[in-house]
C-alpha cells in the first residue's frame, strides 16, 4: 500500500480509465501496446502517460511498448478490481434514472445495489435491474453500502447527506448543487452540471489550444 | 488577456465556484468575506483559496478578508459573465432530459437554446423552456452555436460528434463513454459516471483522509 500512496492524485484519476482500455486490449488478444497508441485512445497526450506509468513501475520499451498484462494486473490489483463494491443511489429522478440505466459492472468494480425515491409512484419500479425503495426504509436497508449517489433535489441534499453518513457512508458522489457538509472521514466527489458547462466555455475562451488532458 | 493565461488550470476550474457564492454574498450584501468562510462554504481548503485568489491579485487583508465587489468584478470580467454563451444539447434521454430541466441561466453564462433528438415522439416537446427538434435539422438549426452537451447513445457519439464539428462547434461536454475523436481547435471535457464512480472508491481506500478540492 505504502508505495500506491505516493501516486499523484491526478495520476489517481486516470486510473479507471487506463484500465477499461487495456482491458478491452487484452480482450481483443493485444499484448502489447504503445503510449502513442493508448494517448490517440484515451485522448490523454503520451508525455503524461509515459509519466503516470513510471508510477506503477511500468517502463516501455522503445519499439516495443509497454506489456498489456502486465499493466493489467496491476491495475486490477491497485484498483480492487476482483472485490466489488455496492452502491446506493438516492433519488430517482431523471440523472438518477440515467445512472440506474448505465451498465457500470461492465468492465467496472462497483455496483448499484438498491435505489430510493420519495415518489410512491417510483417506488416499487425495477430500473436497470436494481430496486427501487421508498426512502423512509434508507435506514432498514443501506446493511454495510459505504458509497452513495446523491441525485435528490437540493433543497434535500444535506438532510439526506445526514442520514447516509448516519448509516455509515463514507463516500459520496454528489451531483446536487448542494456544496454538502459532511465529518473529516468521509469523502465527497462533486459534479455540478452547471459548472462543468461554465468551465468548458472559459477553457475554450482562455486555454483554446491546450488539449484536455481528464 | 495575458494575466488570466496565467492562471493555472486547477485554478481556473474553480472560478464558476468562486463566482457563484461571492454572486450569493453580493445578493445578501455582505462586503467582505474571509478565506475560511469561503472554505466552509465551498469546500475547497483555504491554503487552496488564498493561493488561488493570489492569481487574481487579490490580497485578503488580515482580520478583513476579501472585499466582495472587487472579487465579484474580477469574476465577473474573468468569466465574460456579461456574455452569454449559446448552447446546444444532443440526445434527449434521461441525462439529457435532467440537464434540460437545470436551471442553467440562474448565476450562469450559458444557456441550451435547443436540444435534437432522433426519436419522432420526443421531437417538437419543449422541456425546461427548451424546444426538441429532430436530429435531421441539426445542420439547418445551429446557427453560430459553438457549444454542444453531448448526451447521446455511445454508439452515436462520434458521428454526432462530426456532424457538430462540421456545423462549427468548438467545445463539446461529453457524458457518453465513448473518448471521441476532434481535430486540435476543439476542445472536448469528458464526464463519464463510471469512471467518476470508479475514482471515488479508489479515492476512499487510498487517500481516506484527504480533503477533495475540486
């Protein structure tokens, strides 16, 4: 563990993105795959990646590339890949039916276990495979699901915040505006539509030659 | 302009952020605000808001903070907050419905002027004040729009991805999987659920005590 903790946290995040394409490589028999090969891919400049892999202690070879098994195994062993991580998603809505409807297992170590709604009319309905609850059963149900989807309105984002970390949530990925509260020991990824838009729009305004390097 | 090039990307990332509470303060009419009432608000540690607010030649003065107006004047120009920029959304499903129905112009620059889709039974709806055409009408429609959400089937994105590129688009938000393919002048953000997914847990067992930035 000791020397994954000093990857970068950008590094971090490509991640799951190098994964699910070497894992398609390595499905289409690849063994073999160059940086400039997995950068046009994964529209990731080749620099970067030659960087992030000397973190994990992969160094191409010149002509040759870099080994797609290996990478793959240490990829699926840094990122847990053979344990499967459950997840709640709390509202049902129209993003919410959005991500119940996305096939995240596929290549993926997390899966949307349960979905809870305040809507009668939601309640009861299969959506993707997964149920949907009524909301005043969070408590009974959420048994040992660490991470949550936030996709309620919000006006109700921090109160139901609340009750997720009550049940033991450690990590949430909110996609309310709500620039939610929460103790030291739980992590929150924020994704606010909004603002991805208007960050996209000055990028283009000031940075219009860079290349997007997410 | 030669100022703002300066900035750094992370930098520039957070300015929607900063816009929009100190736009909040502006409206309460407070005058000033601090580094750590800003940091408790917007969670973003305030090591990282002093740092930031560096770039913009703003120097919070101790026991004071920061003066609401100047900041808010700074943003404001930063951002072309004056500006409004046009967009245009591409697949009206459950995804694309939810961004539709976000109120978008609230503290925001940008506006979905209208959305395509190609199925007949969502075509002439209007959800969120905006009108669904088909997807036949896309090249007819556009107009000087250089914005587009994508919100398409995977199988779908990189021919829709053309044809947006081909009407003039220079910036596309991408929320499908797929890692789309444009020449250099564009730029391309892409938000993929799983892989956002993905990264929350890895940040959860990896770096379980760190505060996100973003």
């Amino acid at each position: 563990m000791t020397d994954q903790q000093k990857i970068p946290q950008a590094t971090a995040k490509r991640l799951p993105l190098y994964y699910r394409f070497l894992h398609n490589l390595h499905l289409q028999g690849k063994n073999r795959v160059s940086s400039k090969q997995l950068s046009e891919a994964i529209k990731v400049d080749s620099a970067t990646i030659r960087r992030d892999f000397s973190y994990f202690g992969a160094l191409g070879k010149k002509g040759y590339g870099y080994n797609v098994e290996y990478l793959l195994g240490f990829f699926r062993k840094t990122l847990d890949h053979d344990e499967n991580t459950p997840v709640t998603l709390v509202g049902v809505g129209n993003l919410g039916t959005a991500f119940l409807n996305y096939n995240f297992t596929k290549n993926n170590n997390t899966k949307i276990e349960m979905a809870f709604d305040a809507d009668k009319e939601k309640v009861g309905e299969v959506i993707g495979d997964i149920p949907v609850y009524h909301v005043d059963e969070l408590e009974d149900r959420m048994g040992s699901i660490s991470v949550a989807i936030l996709t309620v309105p919000v006006s109700e984002a921090q109160k139901m915040t609340d009750r997720l970390v009550a049940c033991g949530v450690t990590g949430i990925l909110n996609f309310t505006p709500a620039r939610i509260s929460v103790p030291s020991d739980v992590r929150v990824h924020h994704i606010d539509l909004a603002i991805e838009l208007q960050s996209l729009v000055y990028f283009m305004k000031h940075y219009p030659m860079d290349q997007d390097e997410e």
